[in-house]
C-alpha cells in the first residue's frame, strides 16, 4: 500500500510523523470521550462533533499538555512552605486559526491514602513570566497571584480554570508559566505534631500536573447554523 | 419503447467496498493510541439505468442514468457515499501531548448512484 503518509499526517495537522519515546498517562476523560464518540458512530447515532458534551464547551480538538517546569529549591523557603514549582506548558501546539474554549489545569496531589487526615494545605498559583522554551528558570520573574485555596488535606486532582490566562498570554511562540506554592497550614485535626519534611517529600514525589486545552477548528466546526424562521 | 440496457452482474454494481488500515501495517501504533486503524471504505460500481431506483440513488441519478441510456454521449450516473460516519483519534504527538480530534465524514457506510 504506497501510502503517501504525508498527506495523511497533514490533514491530521502533523508536519512529520511523531515519535514520542514513551505513551502519556491517558486521563479518563479523554478515554470517556474517546469511547463515547466511537459508540455513537458504531451506532449510527450523529453527535455534534463541535461540542464536547463531557466537558460543556464547544471544541473539536482536546490537548492534554504535560508539565515541562521543575520544583525550585530556595534557602528563602518560609518554614511552612512545603513545596515551589515553576508550571510550564507549550502551547505552540495550538494552531493560530484555533479558537481556545478551555483550558483546566489539574493537580494531582495524589491519593489521600498517603496522609491520615492532615496537614491542612494552602495553595497559591501565580503568574511567571517564562522566556520562551526555558524551562529550569531559576528565579521566575513573579507575576499577579490568581489562585489562592486552602485543602483540608492532601487529596487527588484539584482543578483550575484558567481560560482567561491561557487567552491573555496565548502568544503560541511562549510556554504558559505558573508558579506553584504549596504552604503547610496546620496539623492534624487532633494538633498532634507531623513529619513536615516527610509530608512534603511525599507531595513532591506525588503531584503530576498536566493542562487540559480544547480548541475549535473554525474550518471544521462552523457556528451552529441559525434555525429557519 | 423499453431501453434495452446491459445485463450488469451484481458485483460489478454500486456498492460500498470494505478497506480496513491497520495502523500497524504503516507503523502509526508507535503513536496513535487509538483507534487500532480504520475503515477506509469506498465507493464503486456501476449505475445502470434498470437499476437506479433499486440502488439507494437519487432522482437526479435516475435521470441521468436514462439520458445515458439514450445517449451514451451523456456520462453515465456515479457511485457516491450517500451515508458517513466521523471517526476519532487519540494520539501523542512529538512534544508529549496526548491529542483527542474528532474529524466528521471520515467513513464510508453506503453507497448509491448520484
């Protein structure tokens, strides 16, 4: 079969054939939407194509970015801080032509059967400025806080919206910087004393942090026709 | 009078034709996650006037197909896609995203004259 591969890697929107060294972790929600669209076209049944019904946003194109920042380790960290992570995530996959519906940052801070109902966590998310492609900046120009949320304890995959971020610096030649703190708050419920350094490590071991970010192909999804009068 | 047309055999007439691609077989399983491959069905056949109507056609086929039959000099009715289906891609690409993208009309389900 002289397949002319290259035709077909370009209306999939690749200009070469990948070649990733190891598979990303598939989230389950892609895996739902995948399988739902492949049981509505087994069936017969028509889906809208444009709408991605499990997420309640317009959009034909789902990318899942992974993390490519590093924890950063500084003298200057607060005796309560557990942990500093530089996020950043390459958006030049997204084609100029898109149209950004969604863009959810999730923390995986891990089952919570590591920690026994403690320590109480606050988490703040702030804005960098990322030279683009430089991951392992040492010192993050600090940009605006936007997310501040205390977590009673350590506890699977807390999500953030950050649409208006990512459509504020969708510049595709940059990465999407963040800056990650995560603050110890408290004990136990009961006071009693914990391994601050042991609950940390565990956290730093555990958080996977990834970008959900869904994207309209106007060429492909024209606006919903408007209904005859 | 009644046109006399040719006595088509069934297999040369109008219909879908199965092609499944194995994304193995081009070695795409290296970074397509799923589907597996996919049907790349096709159209072809013969769209005889006799059996226009029989052949899931429409009625500007049988049209043509009867202007054929009166003067060969007018093309003969095509065998189409008259039904498809979208398939829907989960791959990685080379900066380790993991793509979902849905592409509508991608399958061929049936075939007629058009």
């Amino acid at each position: 079969l002289q397949f002319h591969e290259h035709v077909f890697l370009r209306f999939l929107g690749l200009d070469k054939v990948p070649s990733p060294k190891k598979f990303q972790p598939v989230p389950s929600i892609l895996k739902r939407i995948f399988q739902a669209q492949e049981a509505a076209a087994s069936t017969g049944i028509s889906k809208d194509l444009c709408y991605v019904k499990e997420l309640g946003v317009r959009g034909n194109i789902l990318r899942l970015l992974p993390d490519q920042g590093s924890f950063l380790y500084s003298e200057s960290l607060s005796h309560t801080s557990c942990l500093q992570k530089l996020l950043s995530f390459n958006l030049s996959a997204i084609g100029d032509e898109e149209q950004l519906t969604m863009a959810q940052l999730g923390l995986d801070l891990g089952p919570n059967t590591y920690y026994n109902l403690g320590p109480e966590l606050e988490l703040s998310l702030s804005l960098v400025q990322t030279e683009p492609h430089v991951t392992d900046q040492a010192t993050p120009k600090m940009g605006k806080m936007f997310t501040l949320q205390s977590v009673p304890w350590p506890q699977g995959v807390l999500h953030f919206n950050l649409l208006d971020v990512a459509k504020r610096n969708n510049d595709p030649h940059k990465n999407l910087g963040l800056f990650l703190e995560i603050v110890v708050k408290g004990g136990r419920a009961s006071g009693e004393n914990f391994q601050l350094e042991g609950t940390c490590a565990r956290l730093r071991r555990s958080l996977h942090t990834s970008l959900l970010v869904v994207t309209l192909h106007p060429e492909q999804c024209r606006s919903p026709s408007r209904k005859r009068r | 009078a009644a046109v006399s047309t040719s006595k088509a055999s069934c297999k040369s007439l109008c219909h879908r034709h199965q092609l499944f691609i194995n994304f193995r077989d081009l070695g795409w399983h290296k970074w397509i996650i799923a589907p597996k491959g996919f049907m790349a069905n096709y159209c072809h056949g013969e769209c005889p006037f006799s059996l226009t109507i029989s052949l899931n056609s429409s009625n500007y086929a049988f049209m043509q197909a009867l202007m054929h039959a009166v003067d060969p000099e007018v093309p003969q009715a095509v065998c189409i896609p008259t039904k498809l289906s979208p398939i829907s891609m989960l791959y990685q690409d080379n900066d380790d995203n993991v793509i979902l993208r849905h592409y509508e009309d991608m399958i061929v389900d049936e075939c007629g004259c058009g």
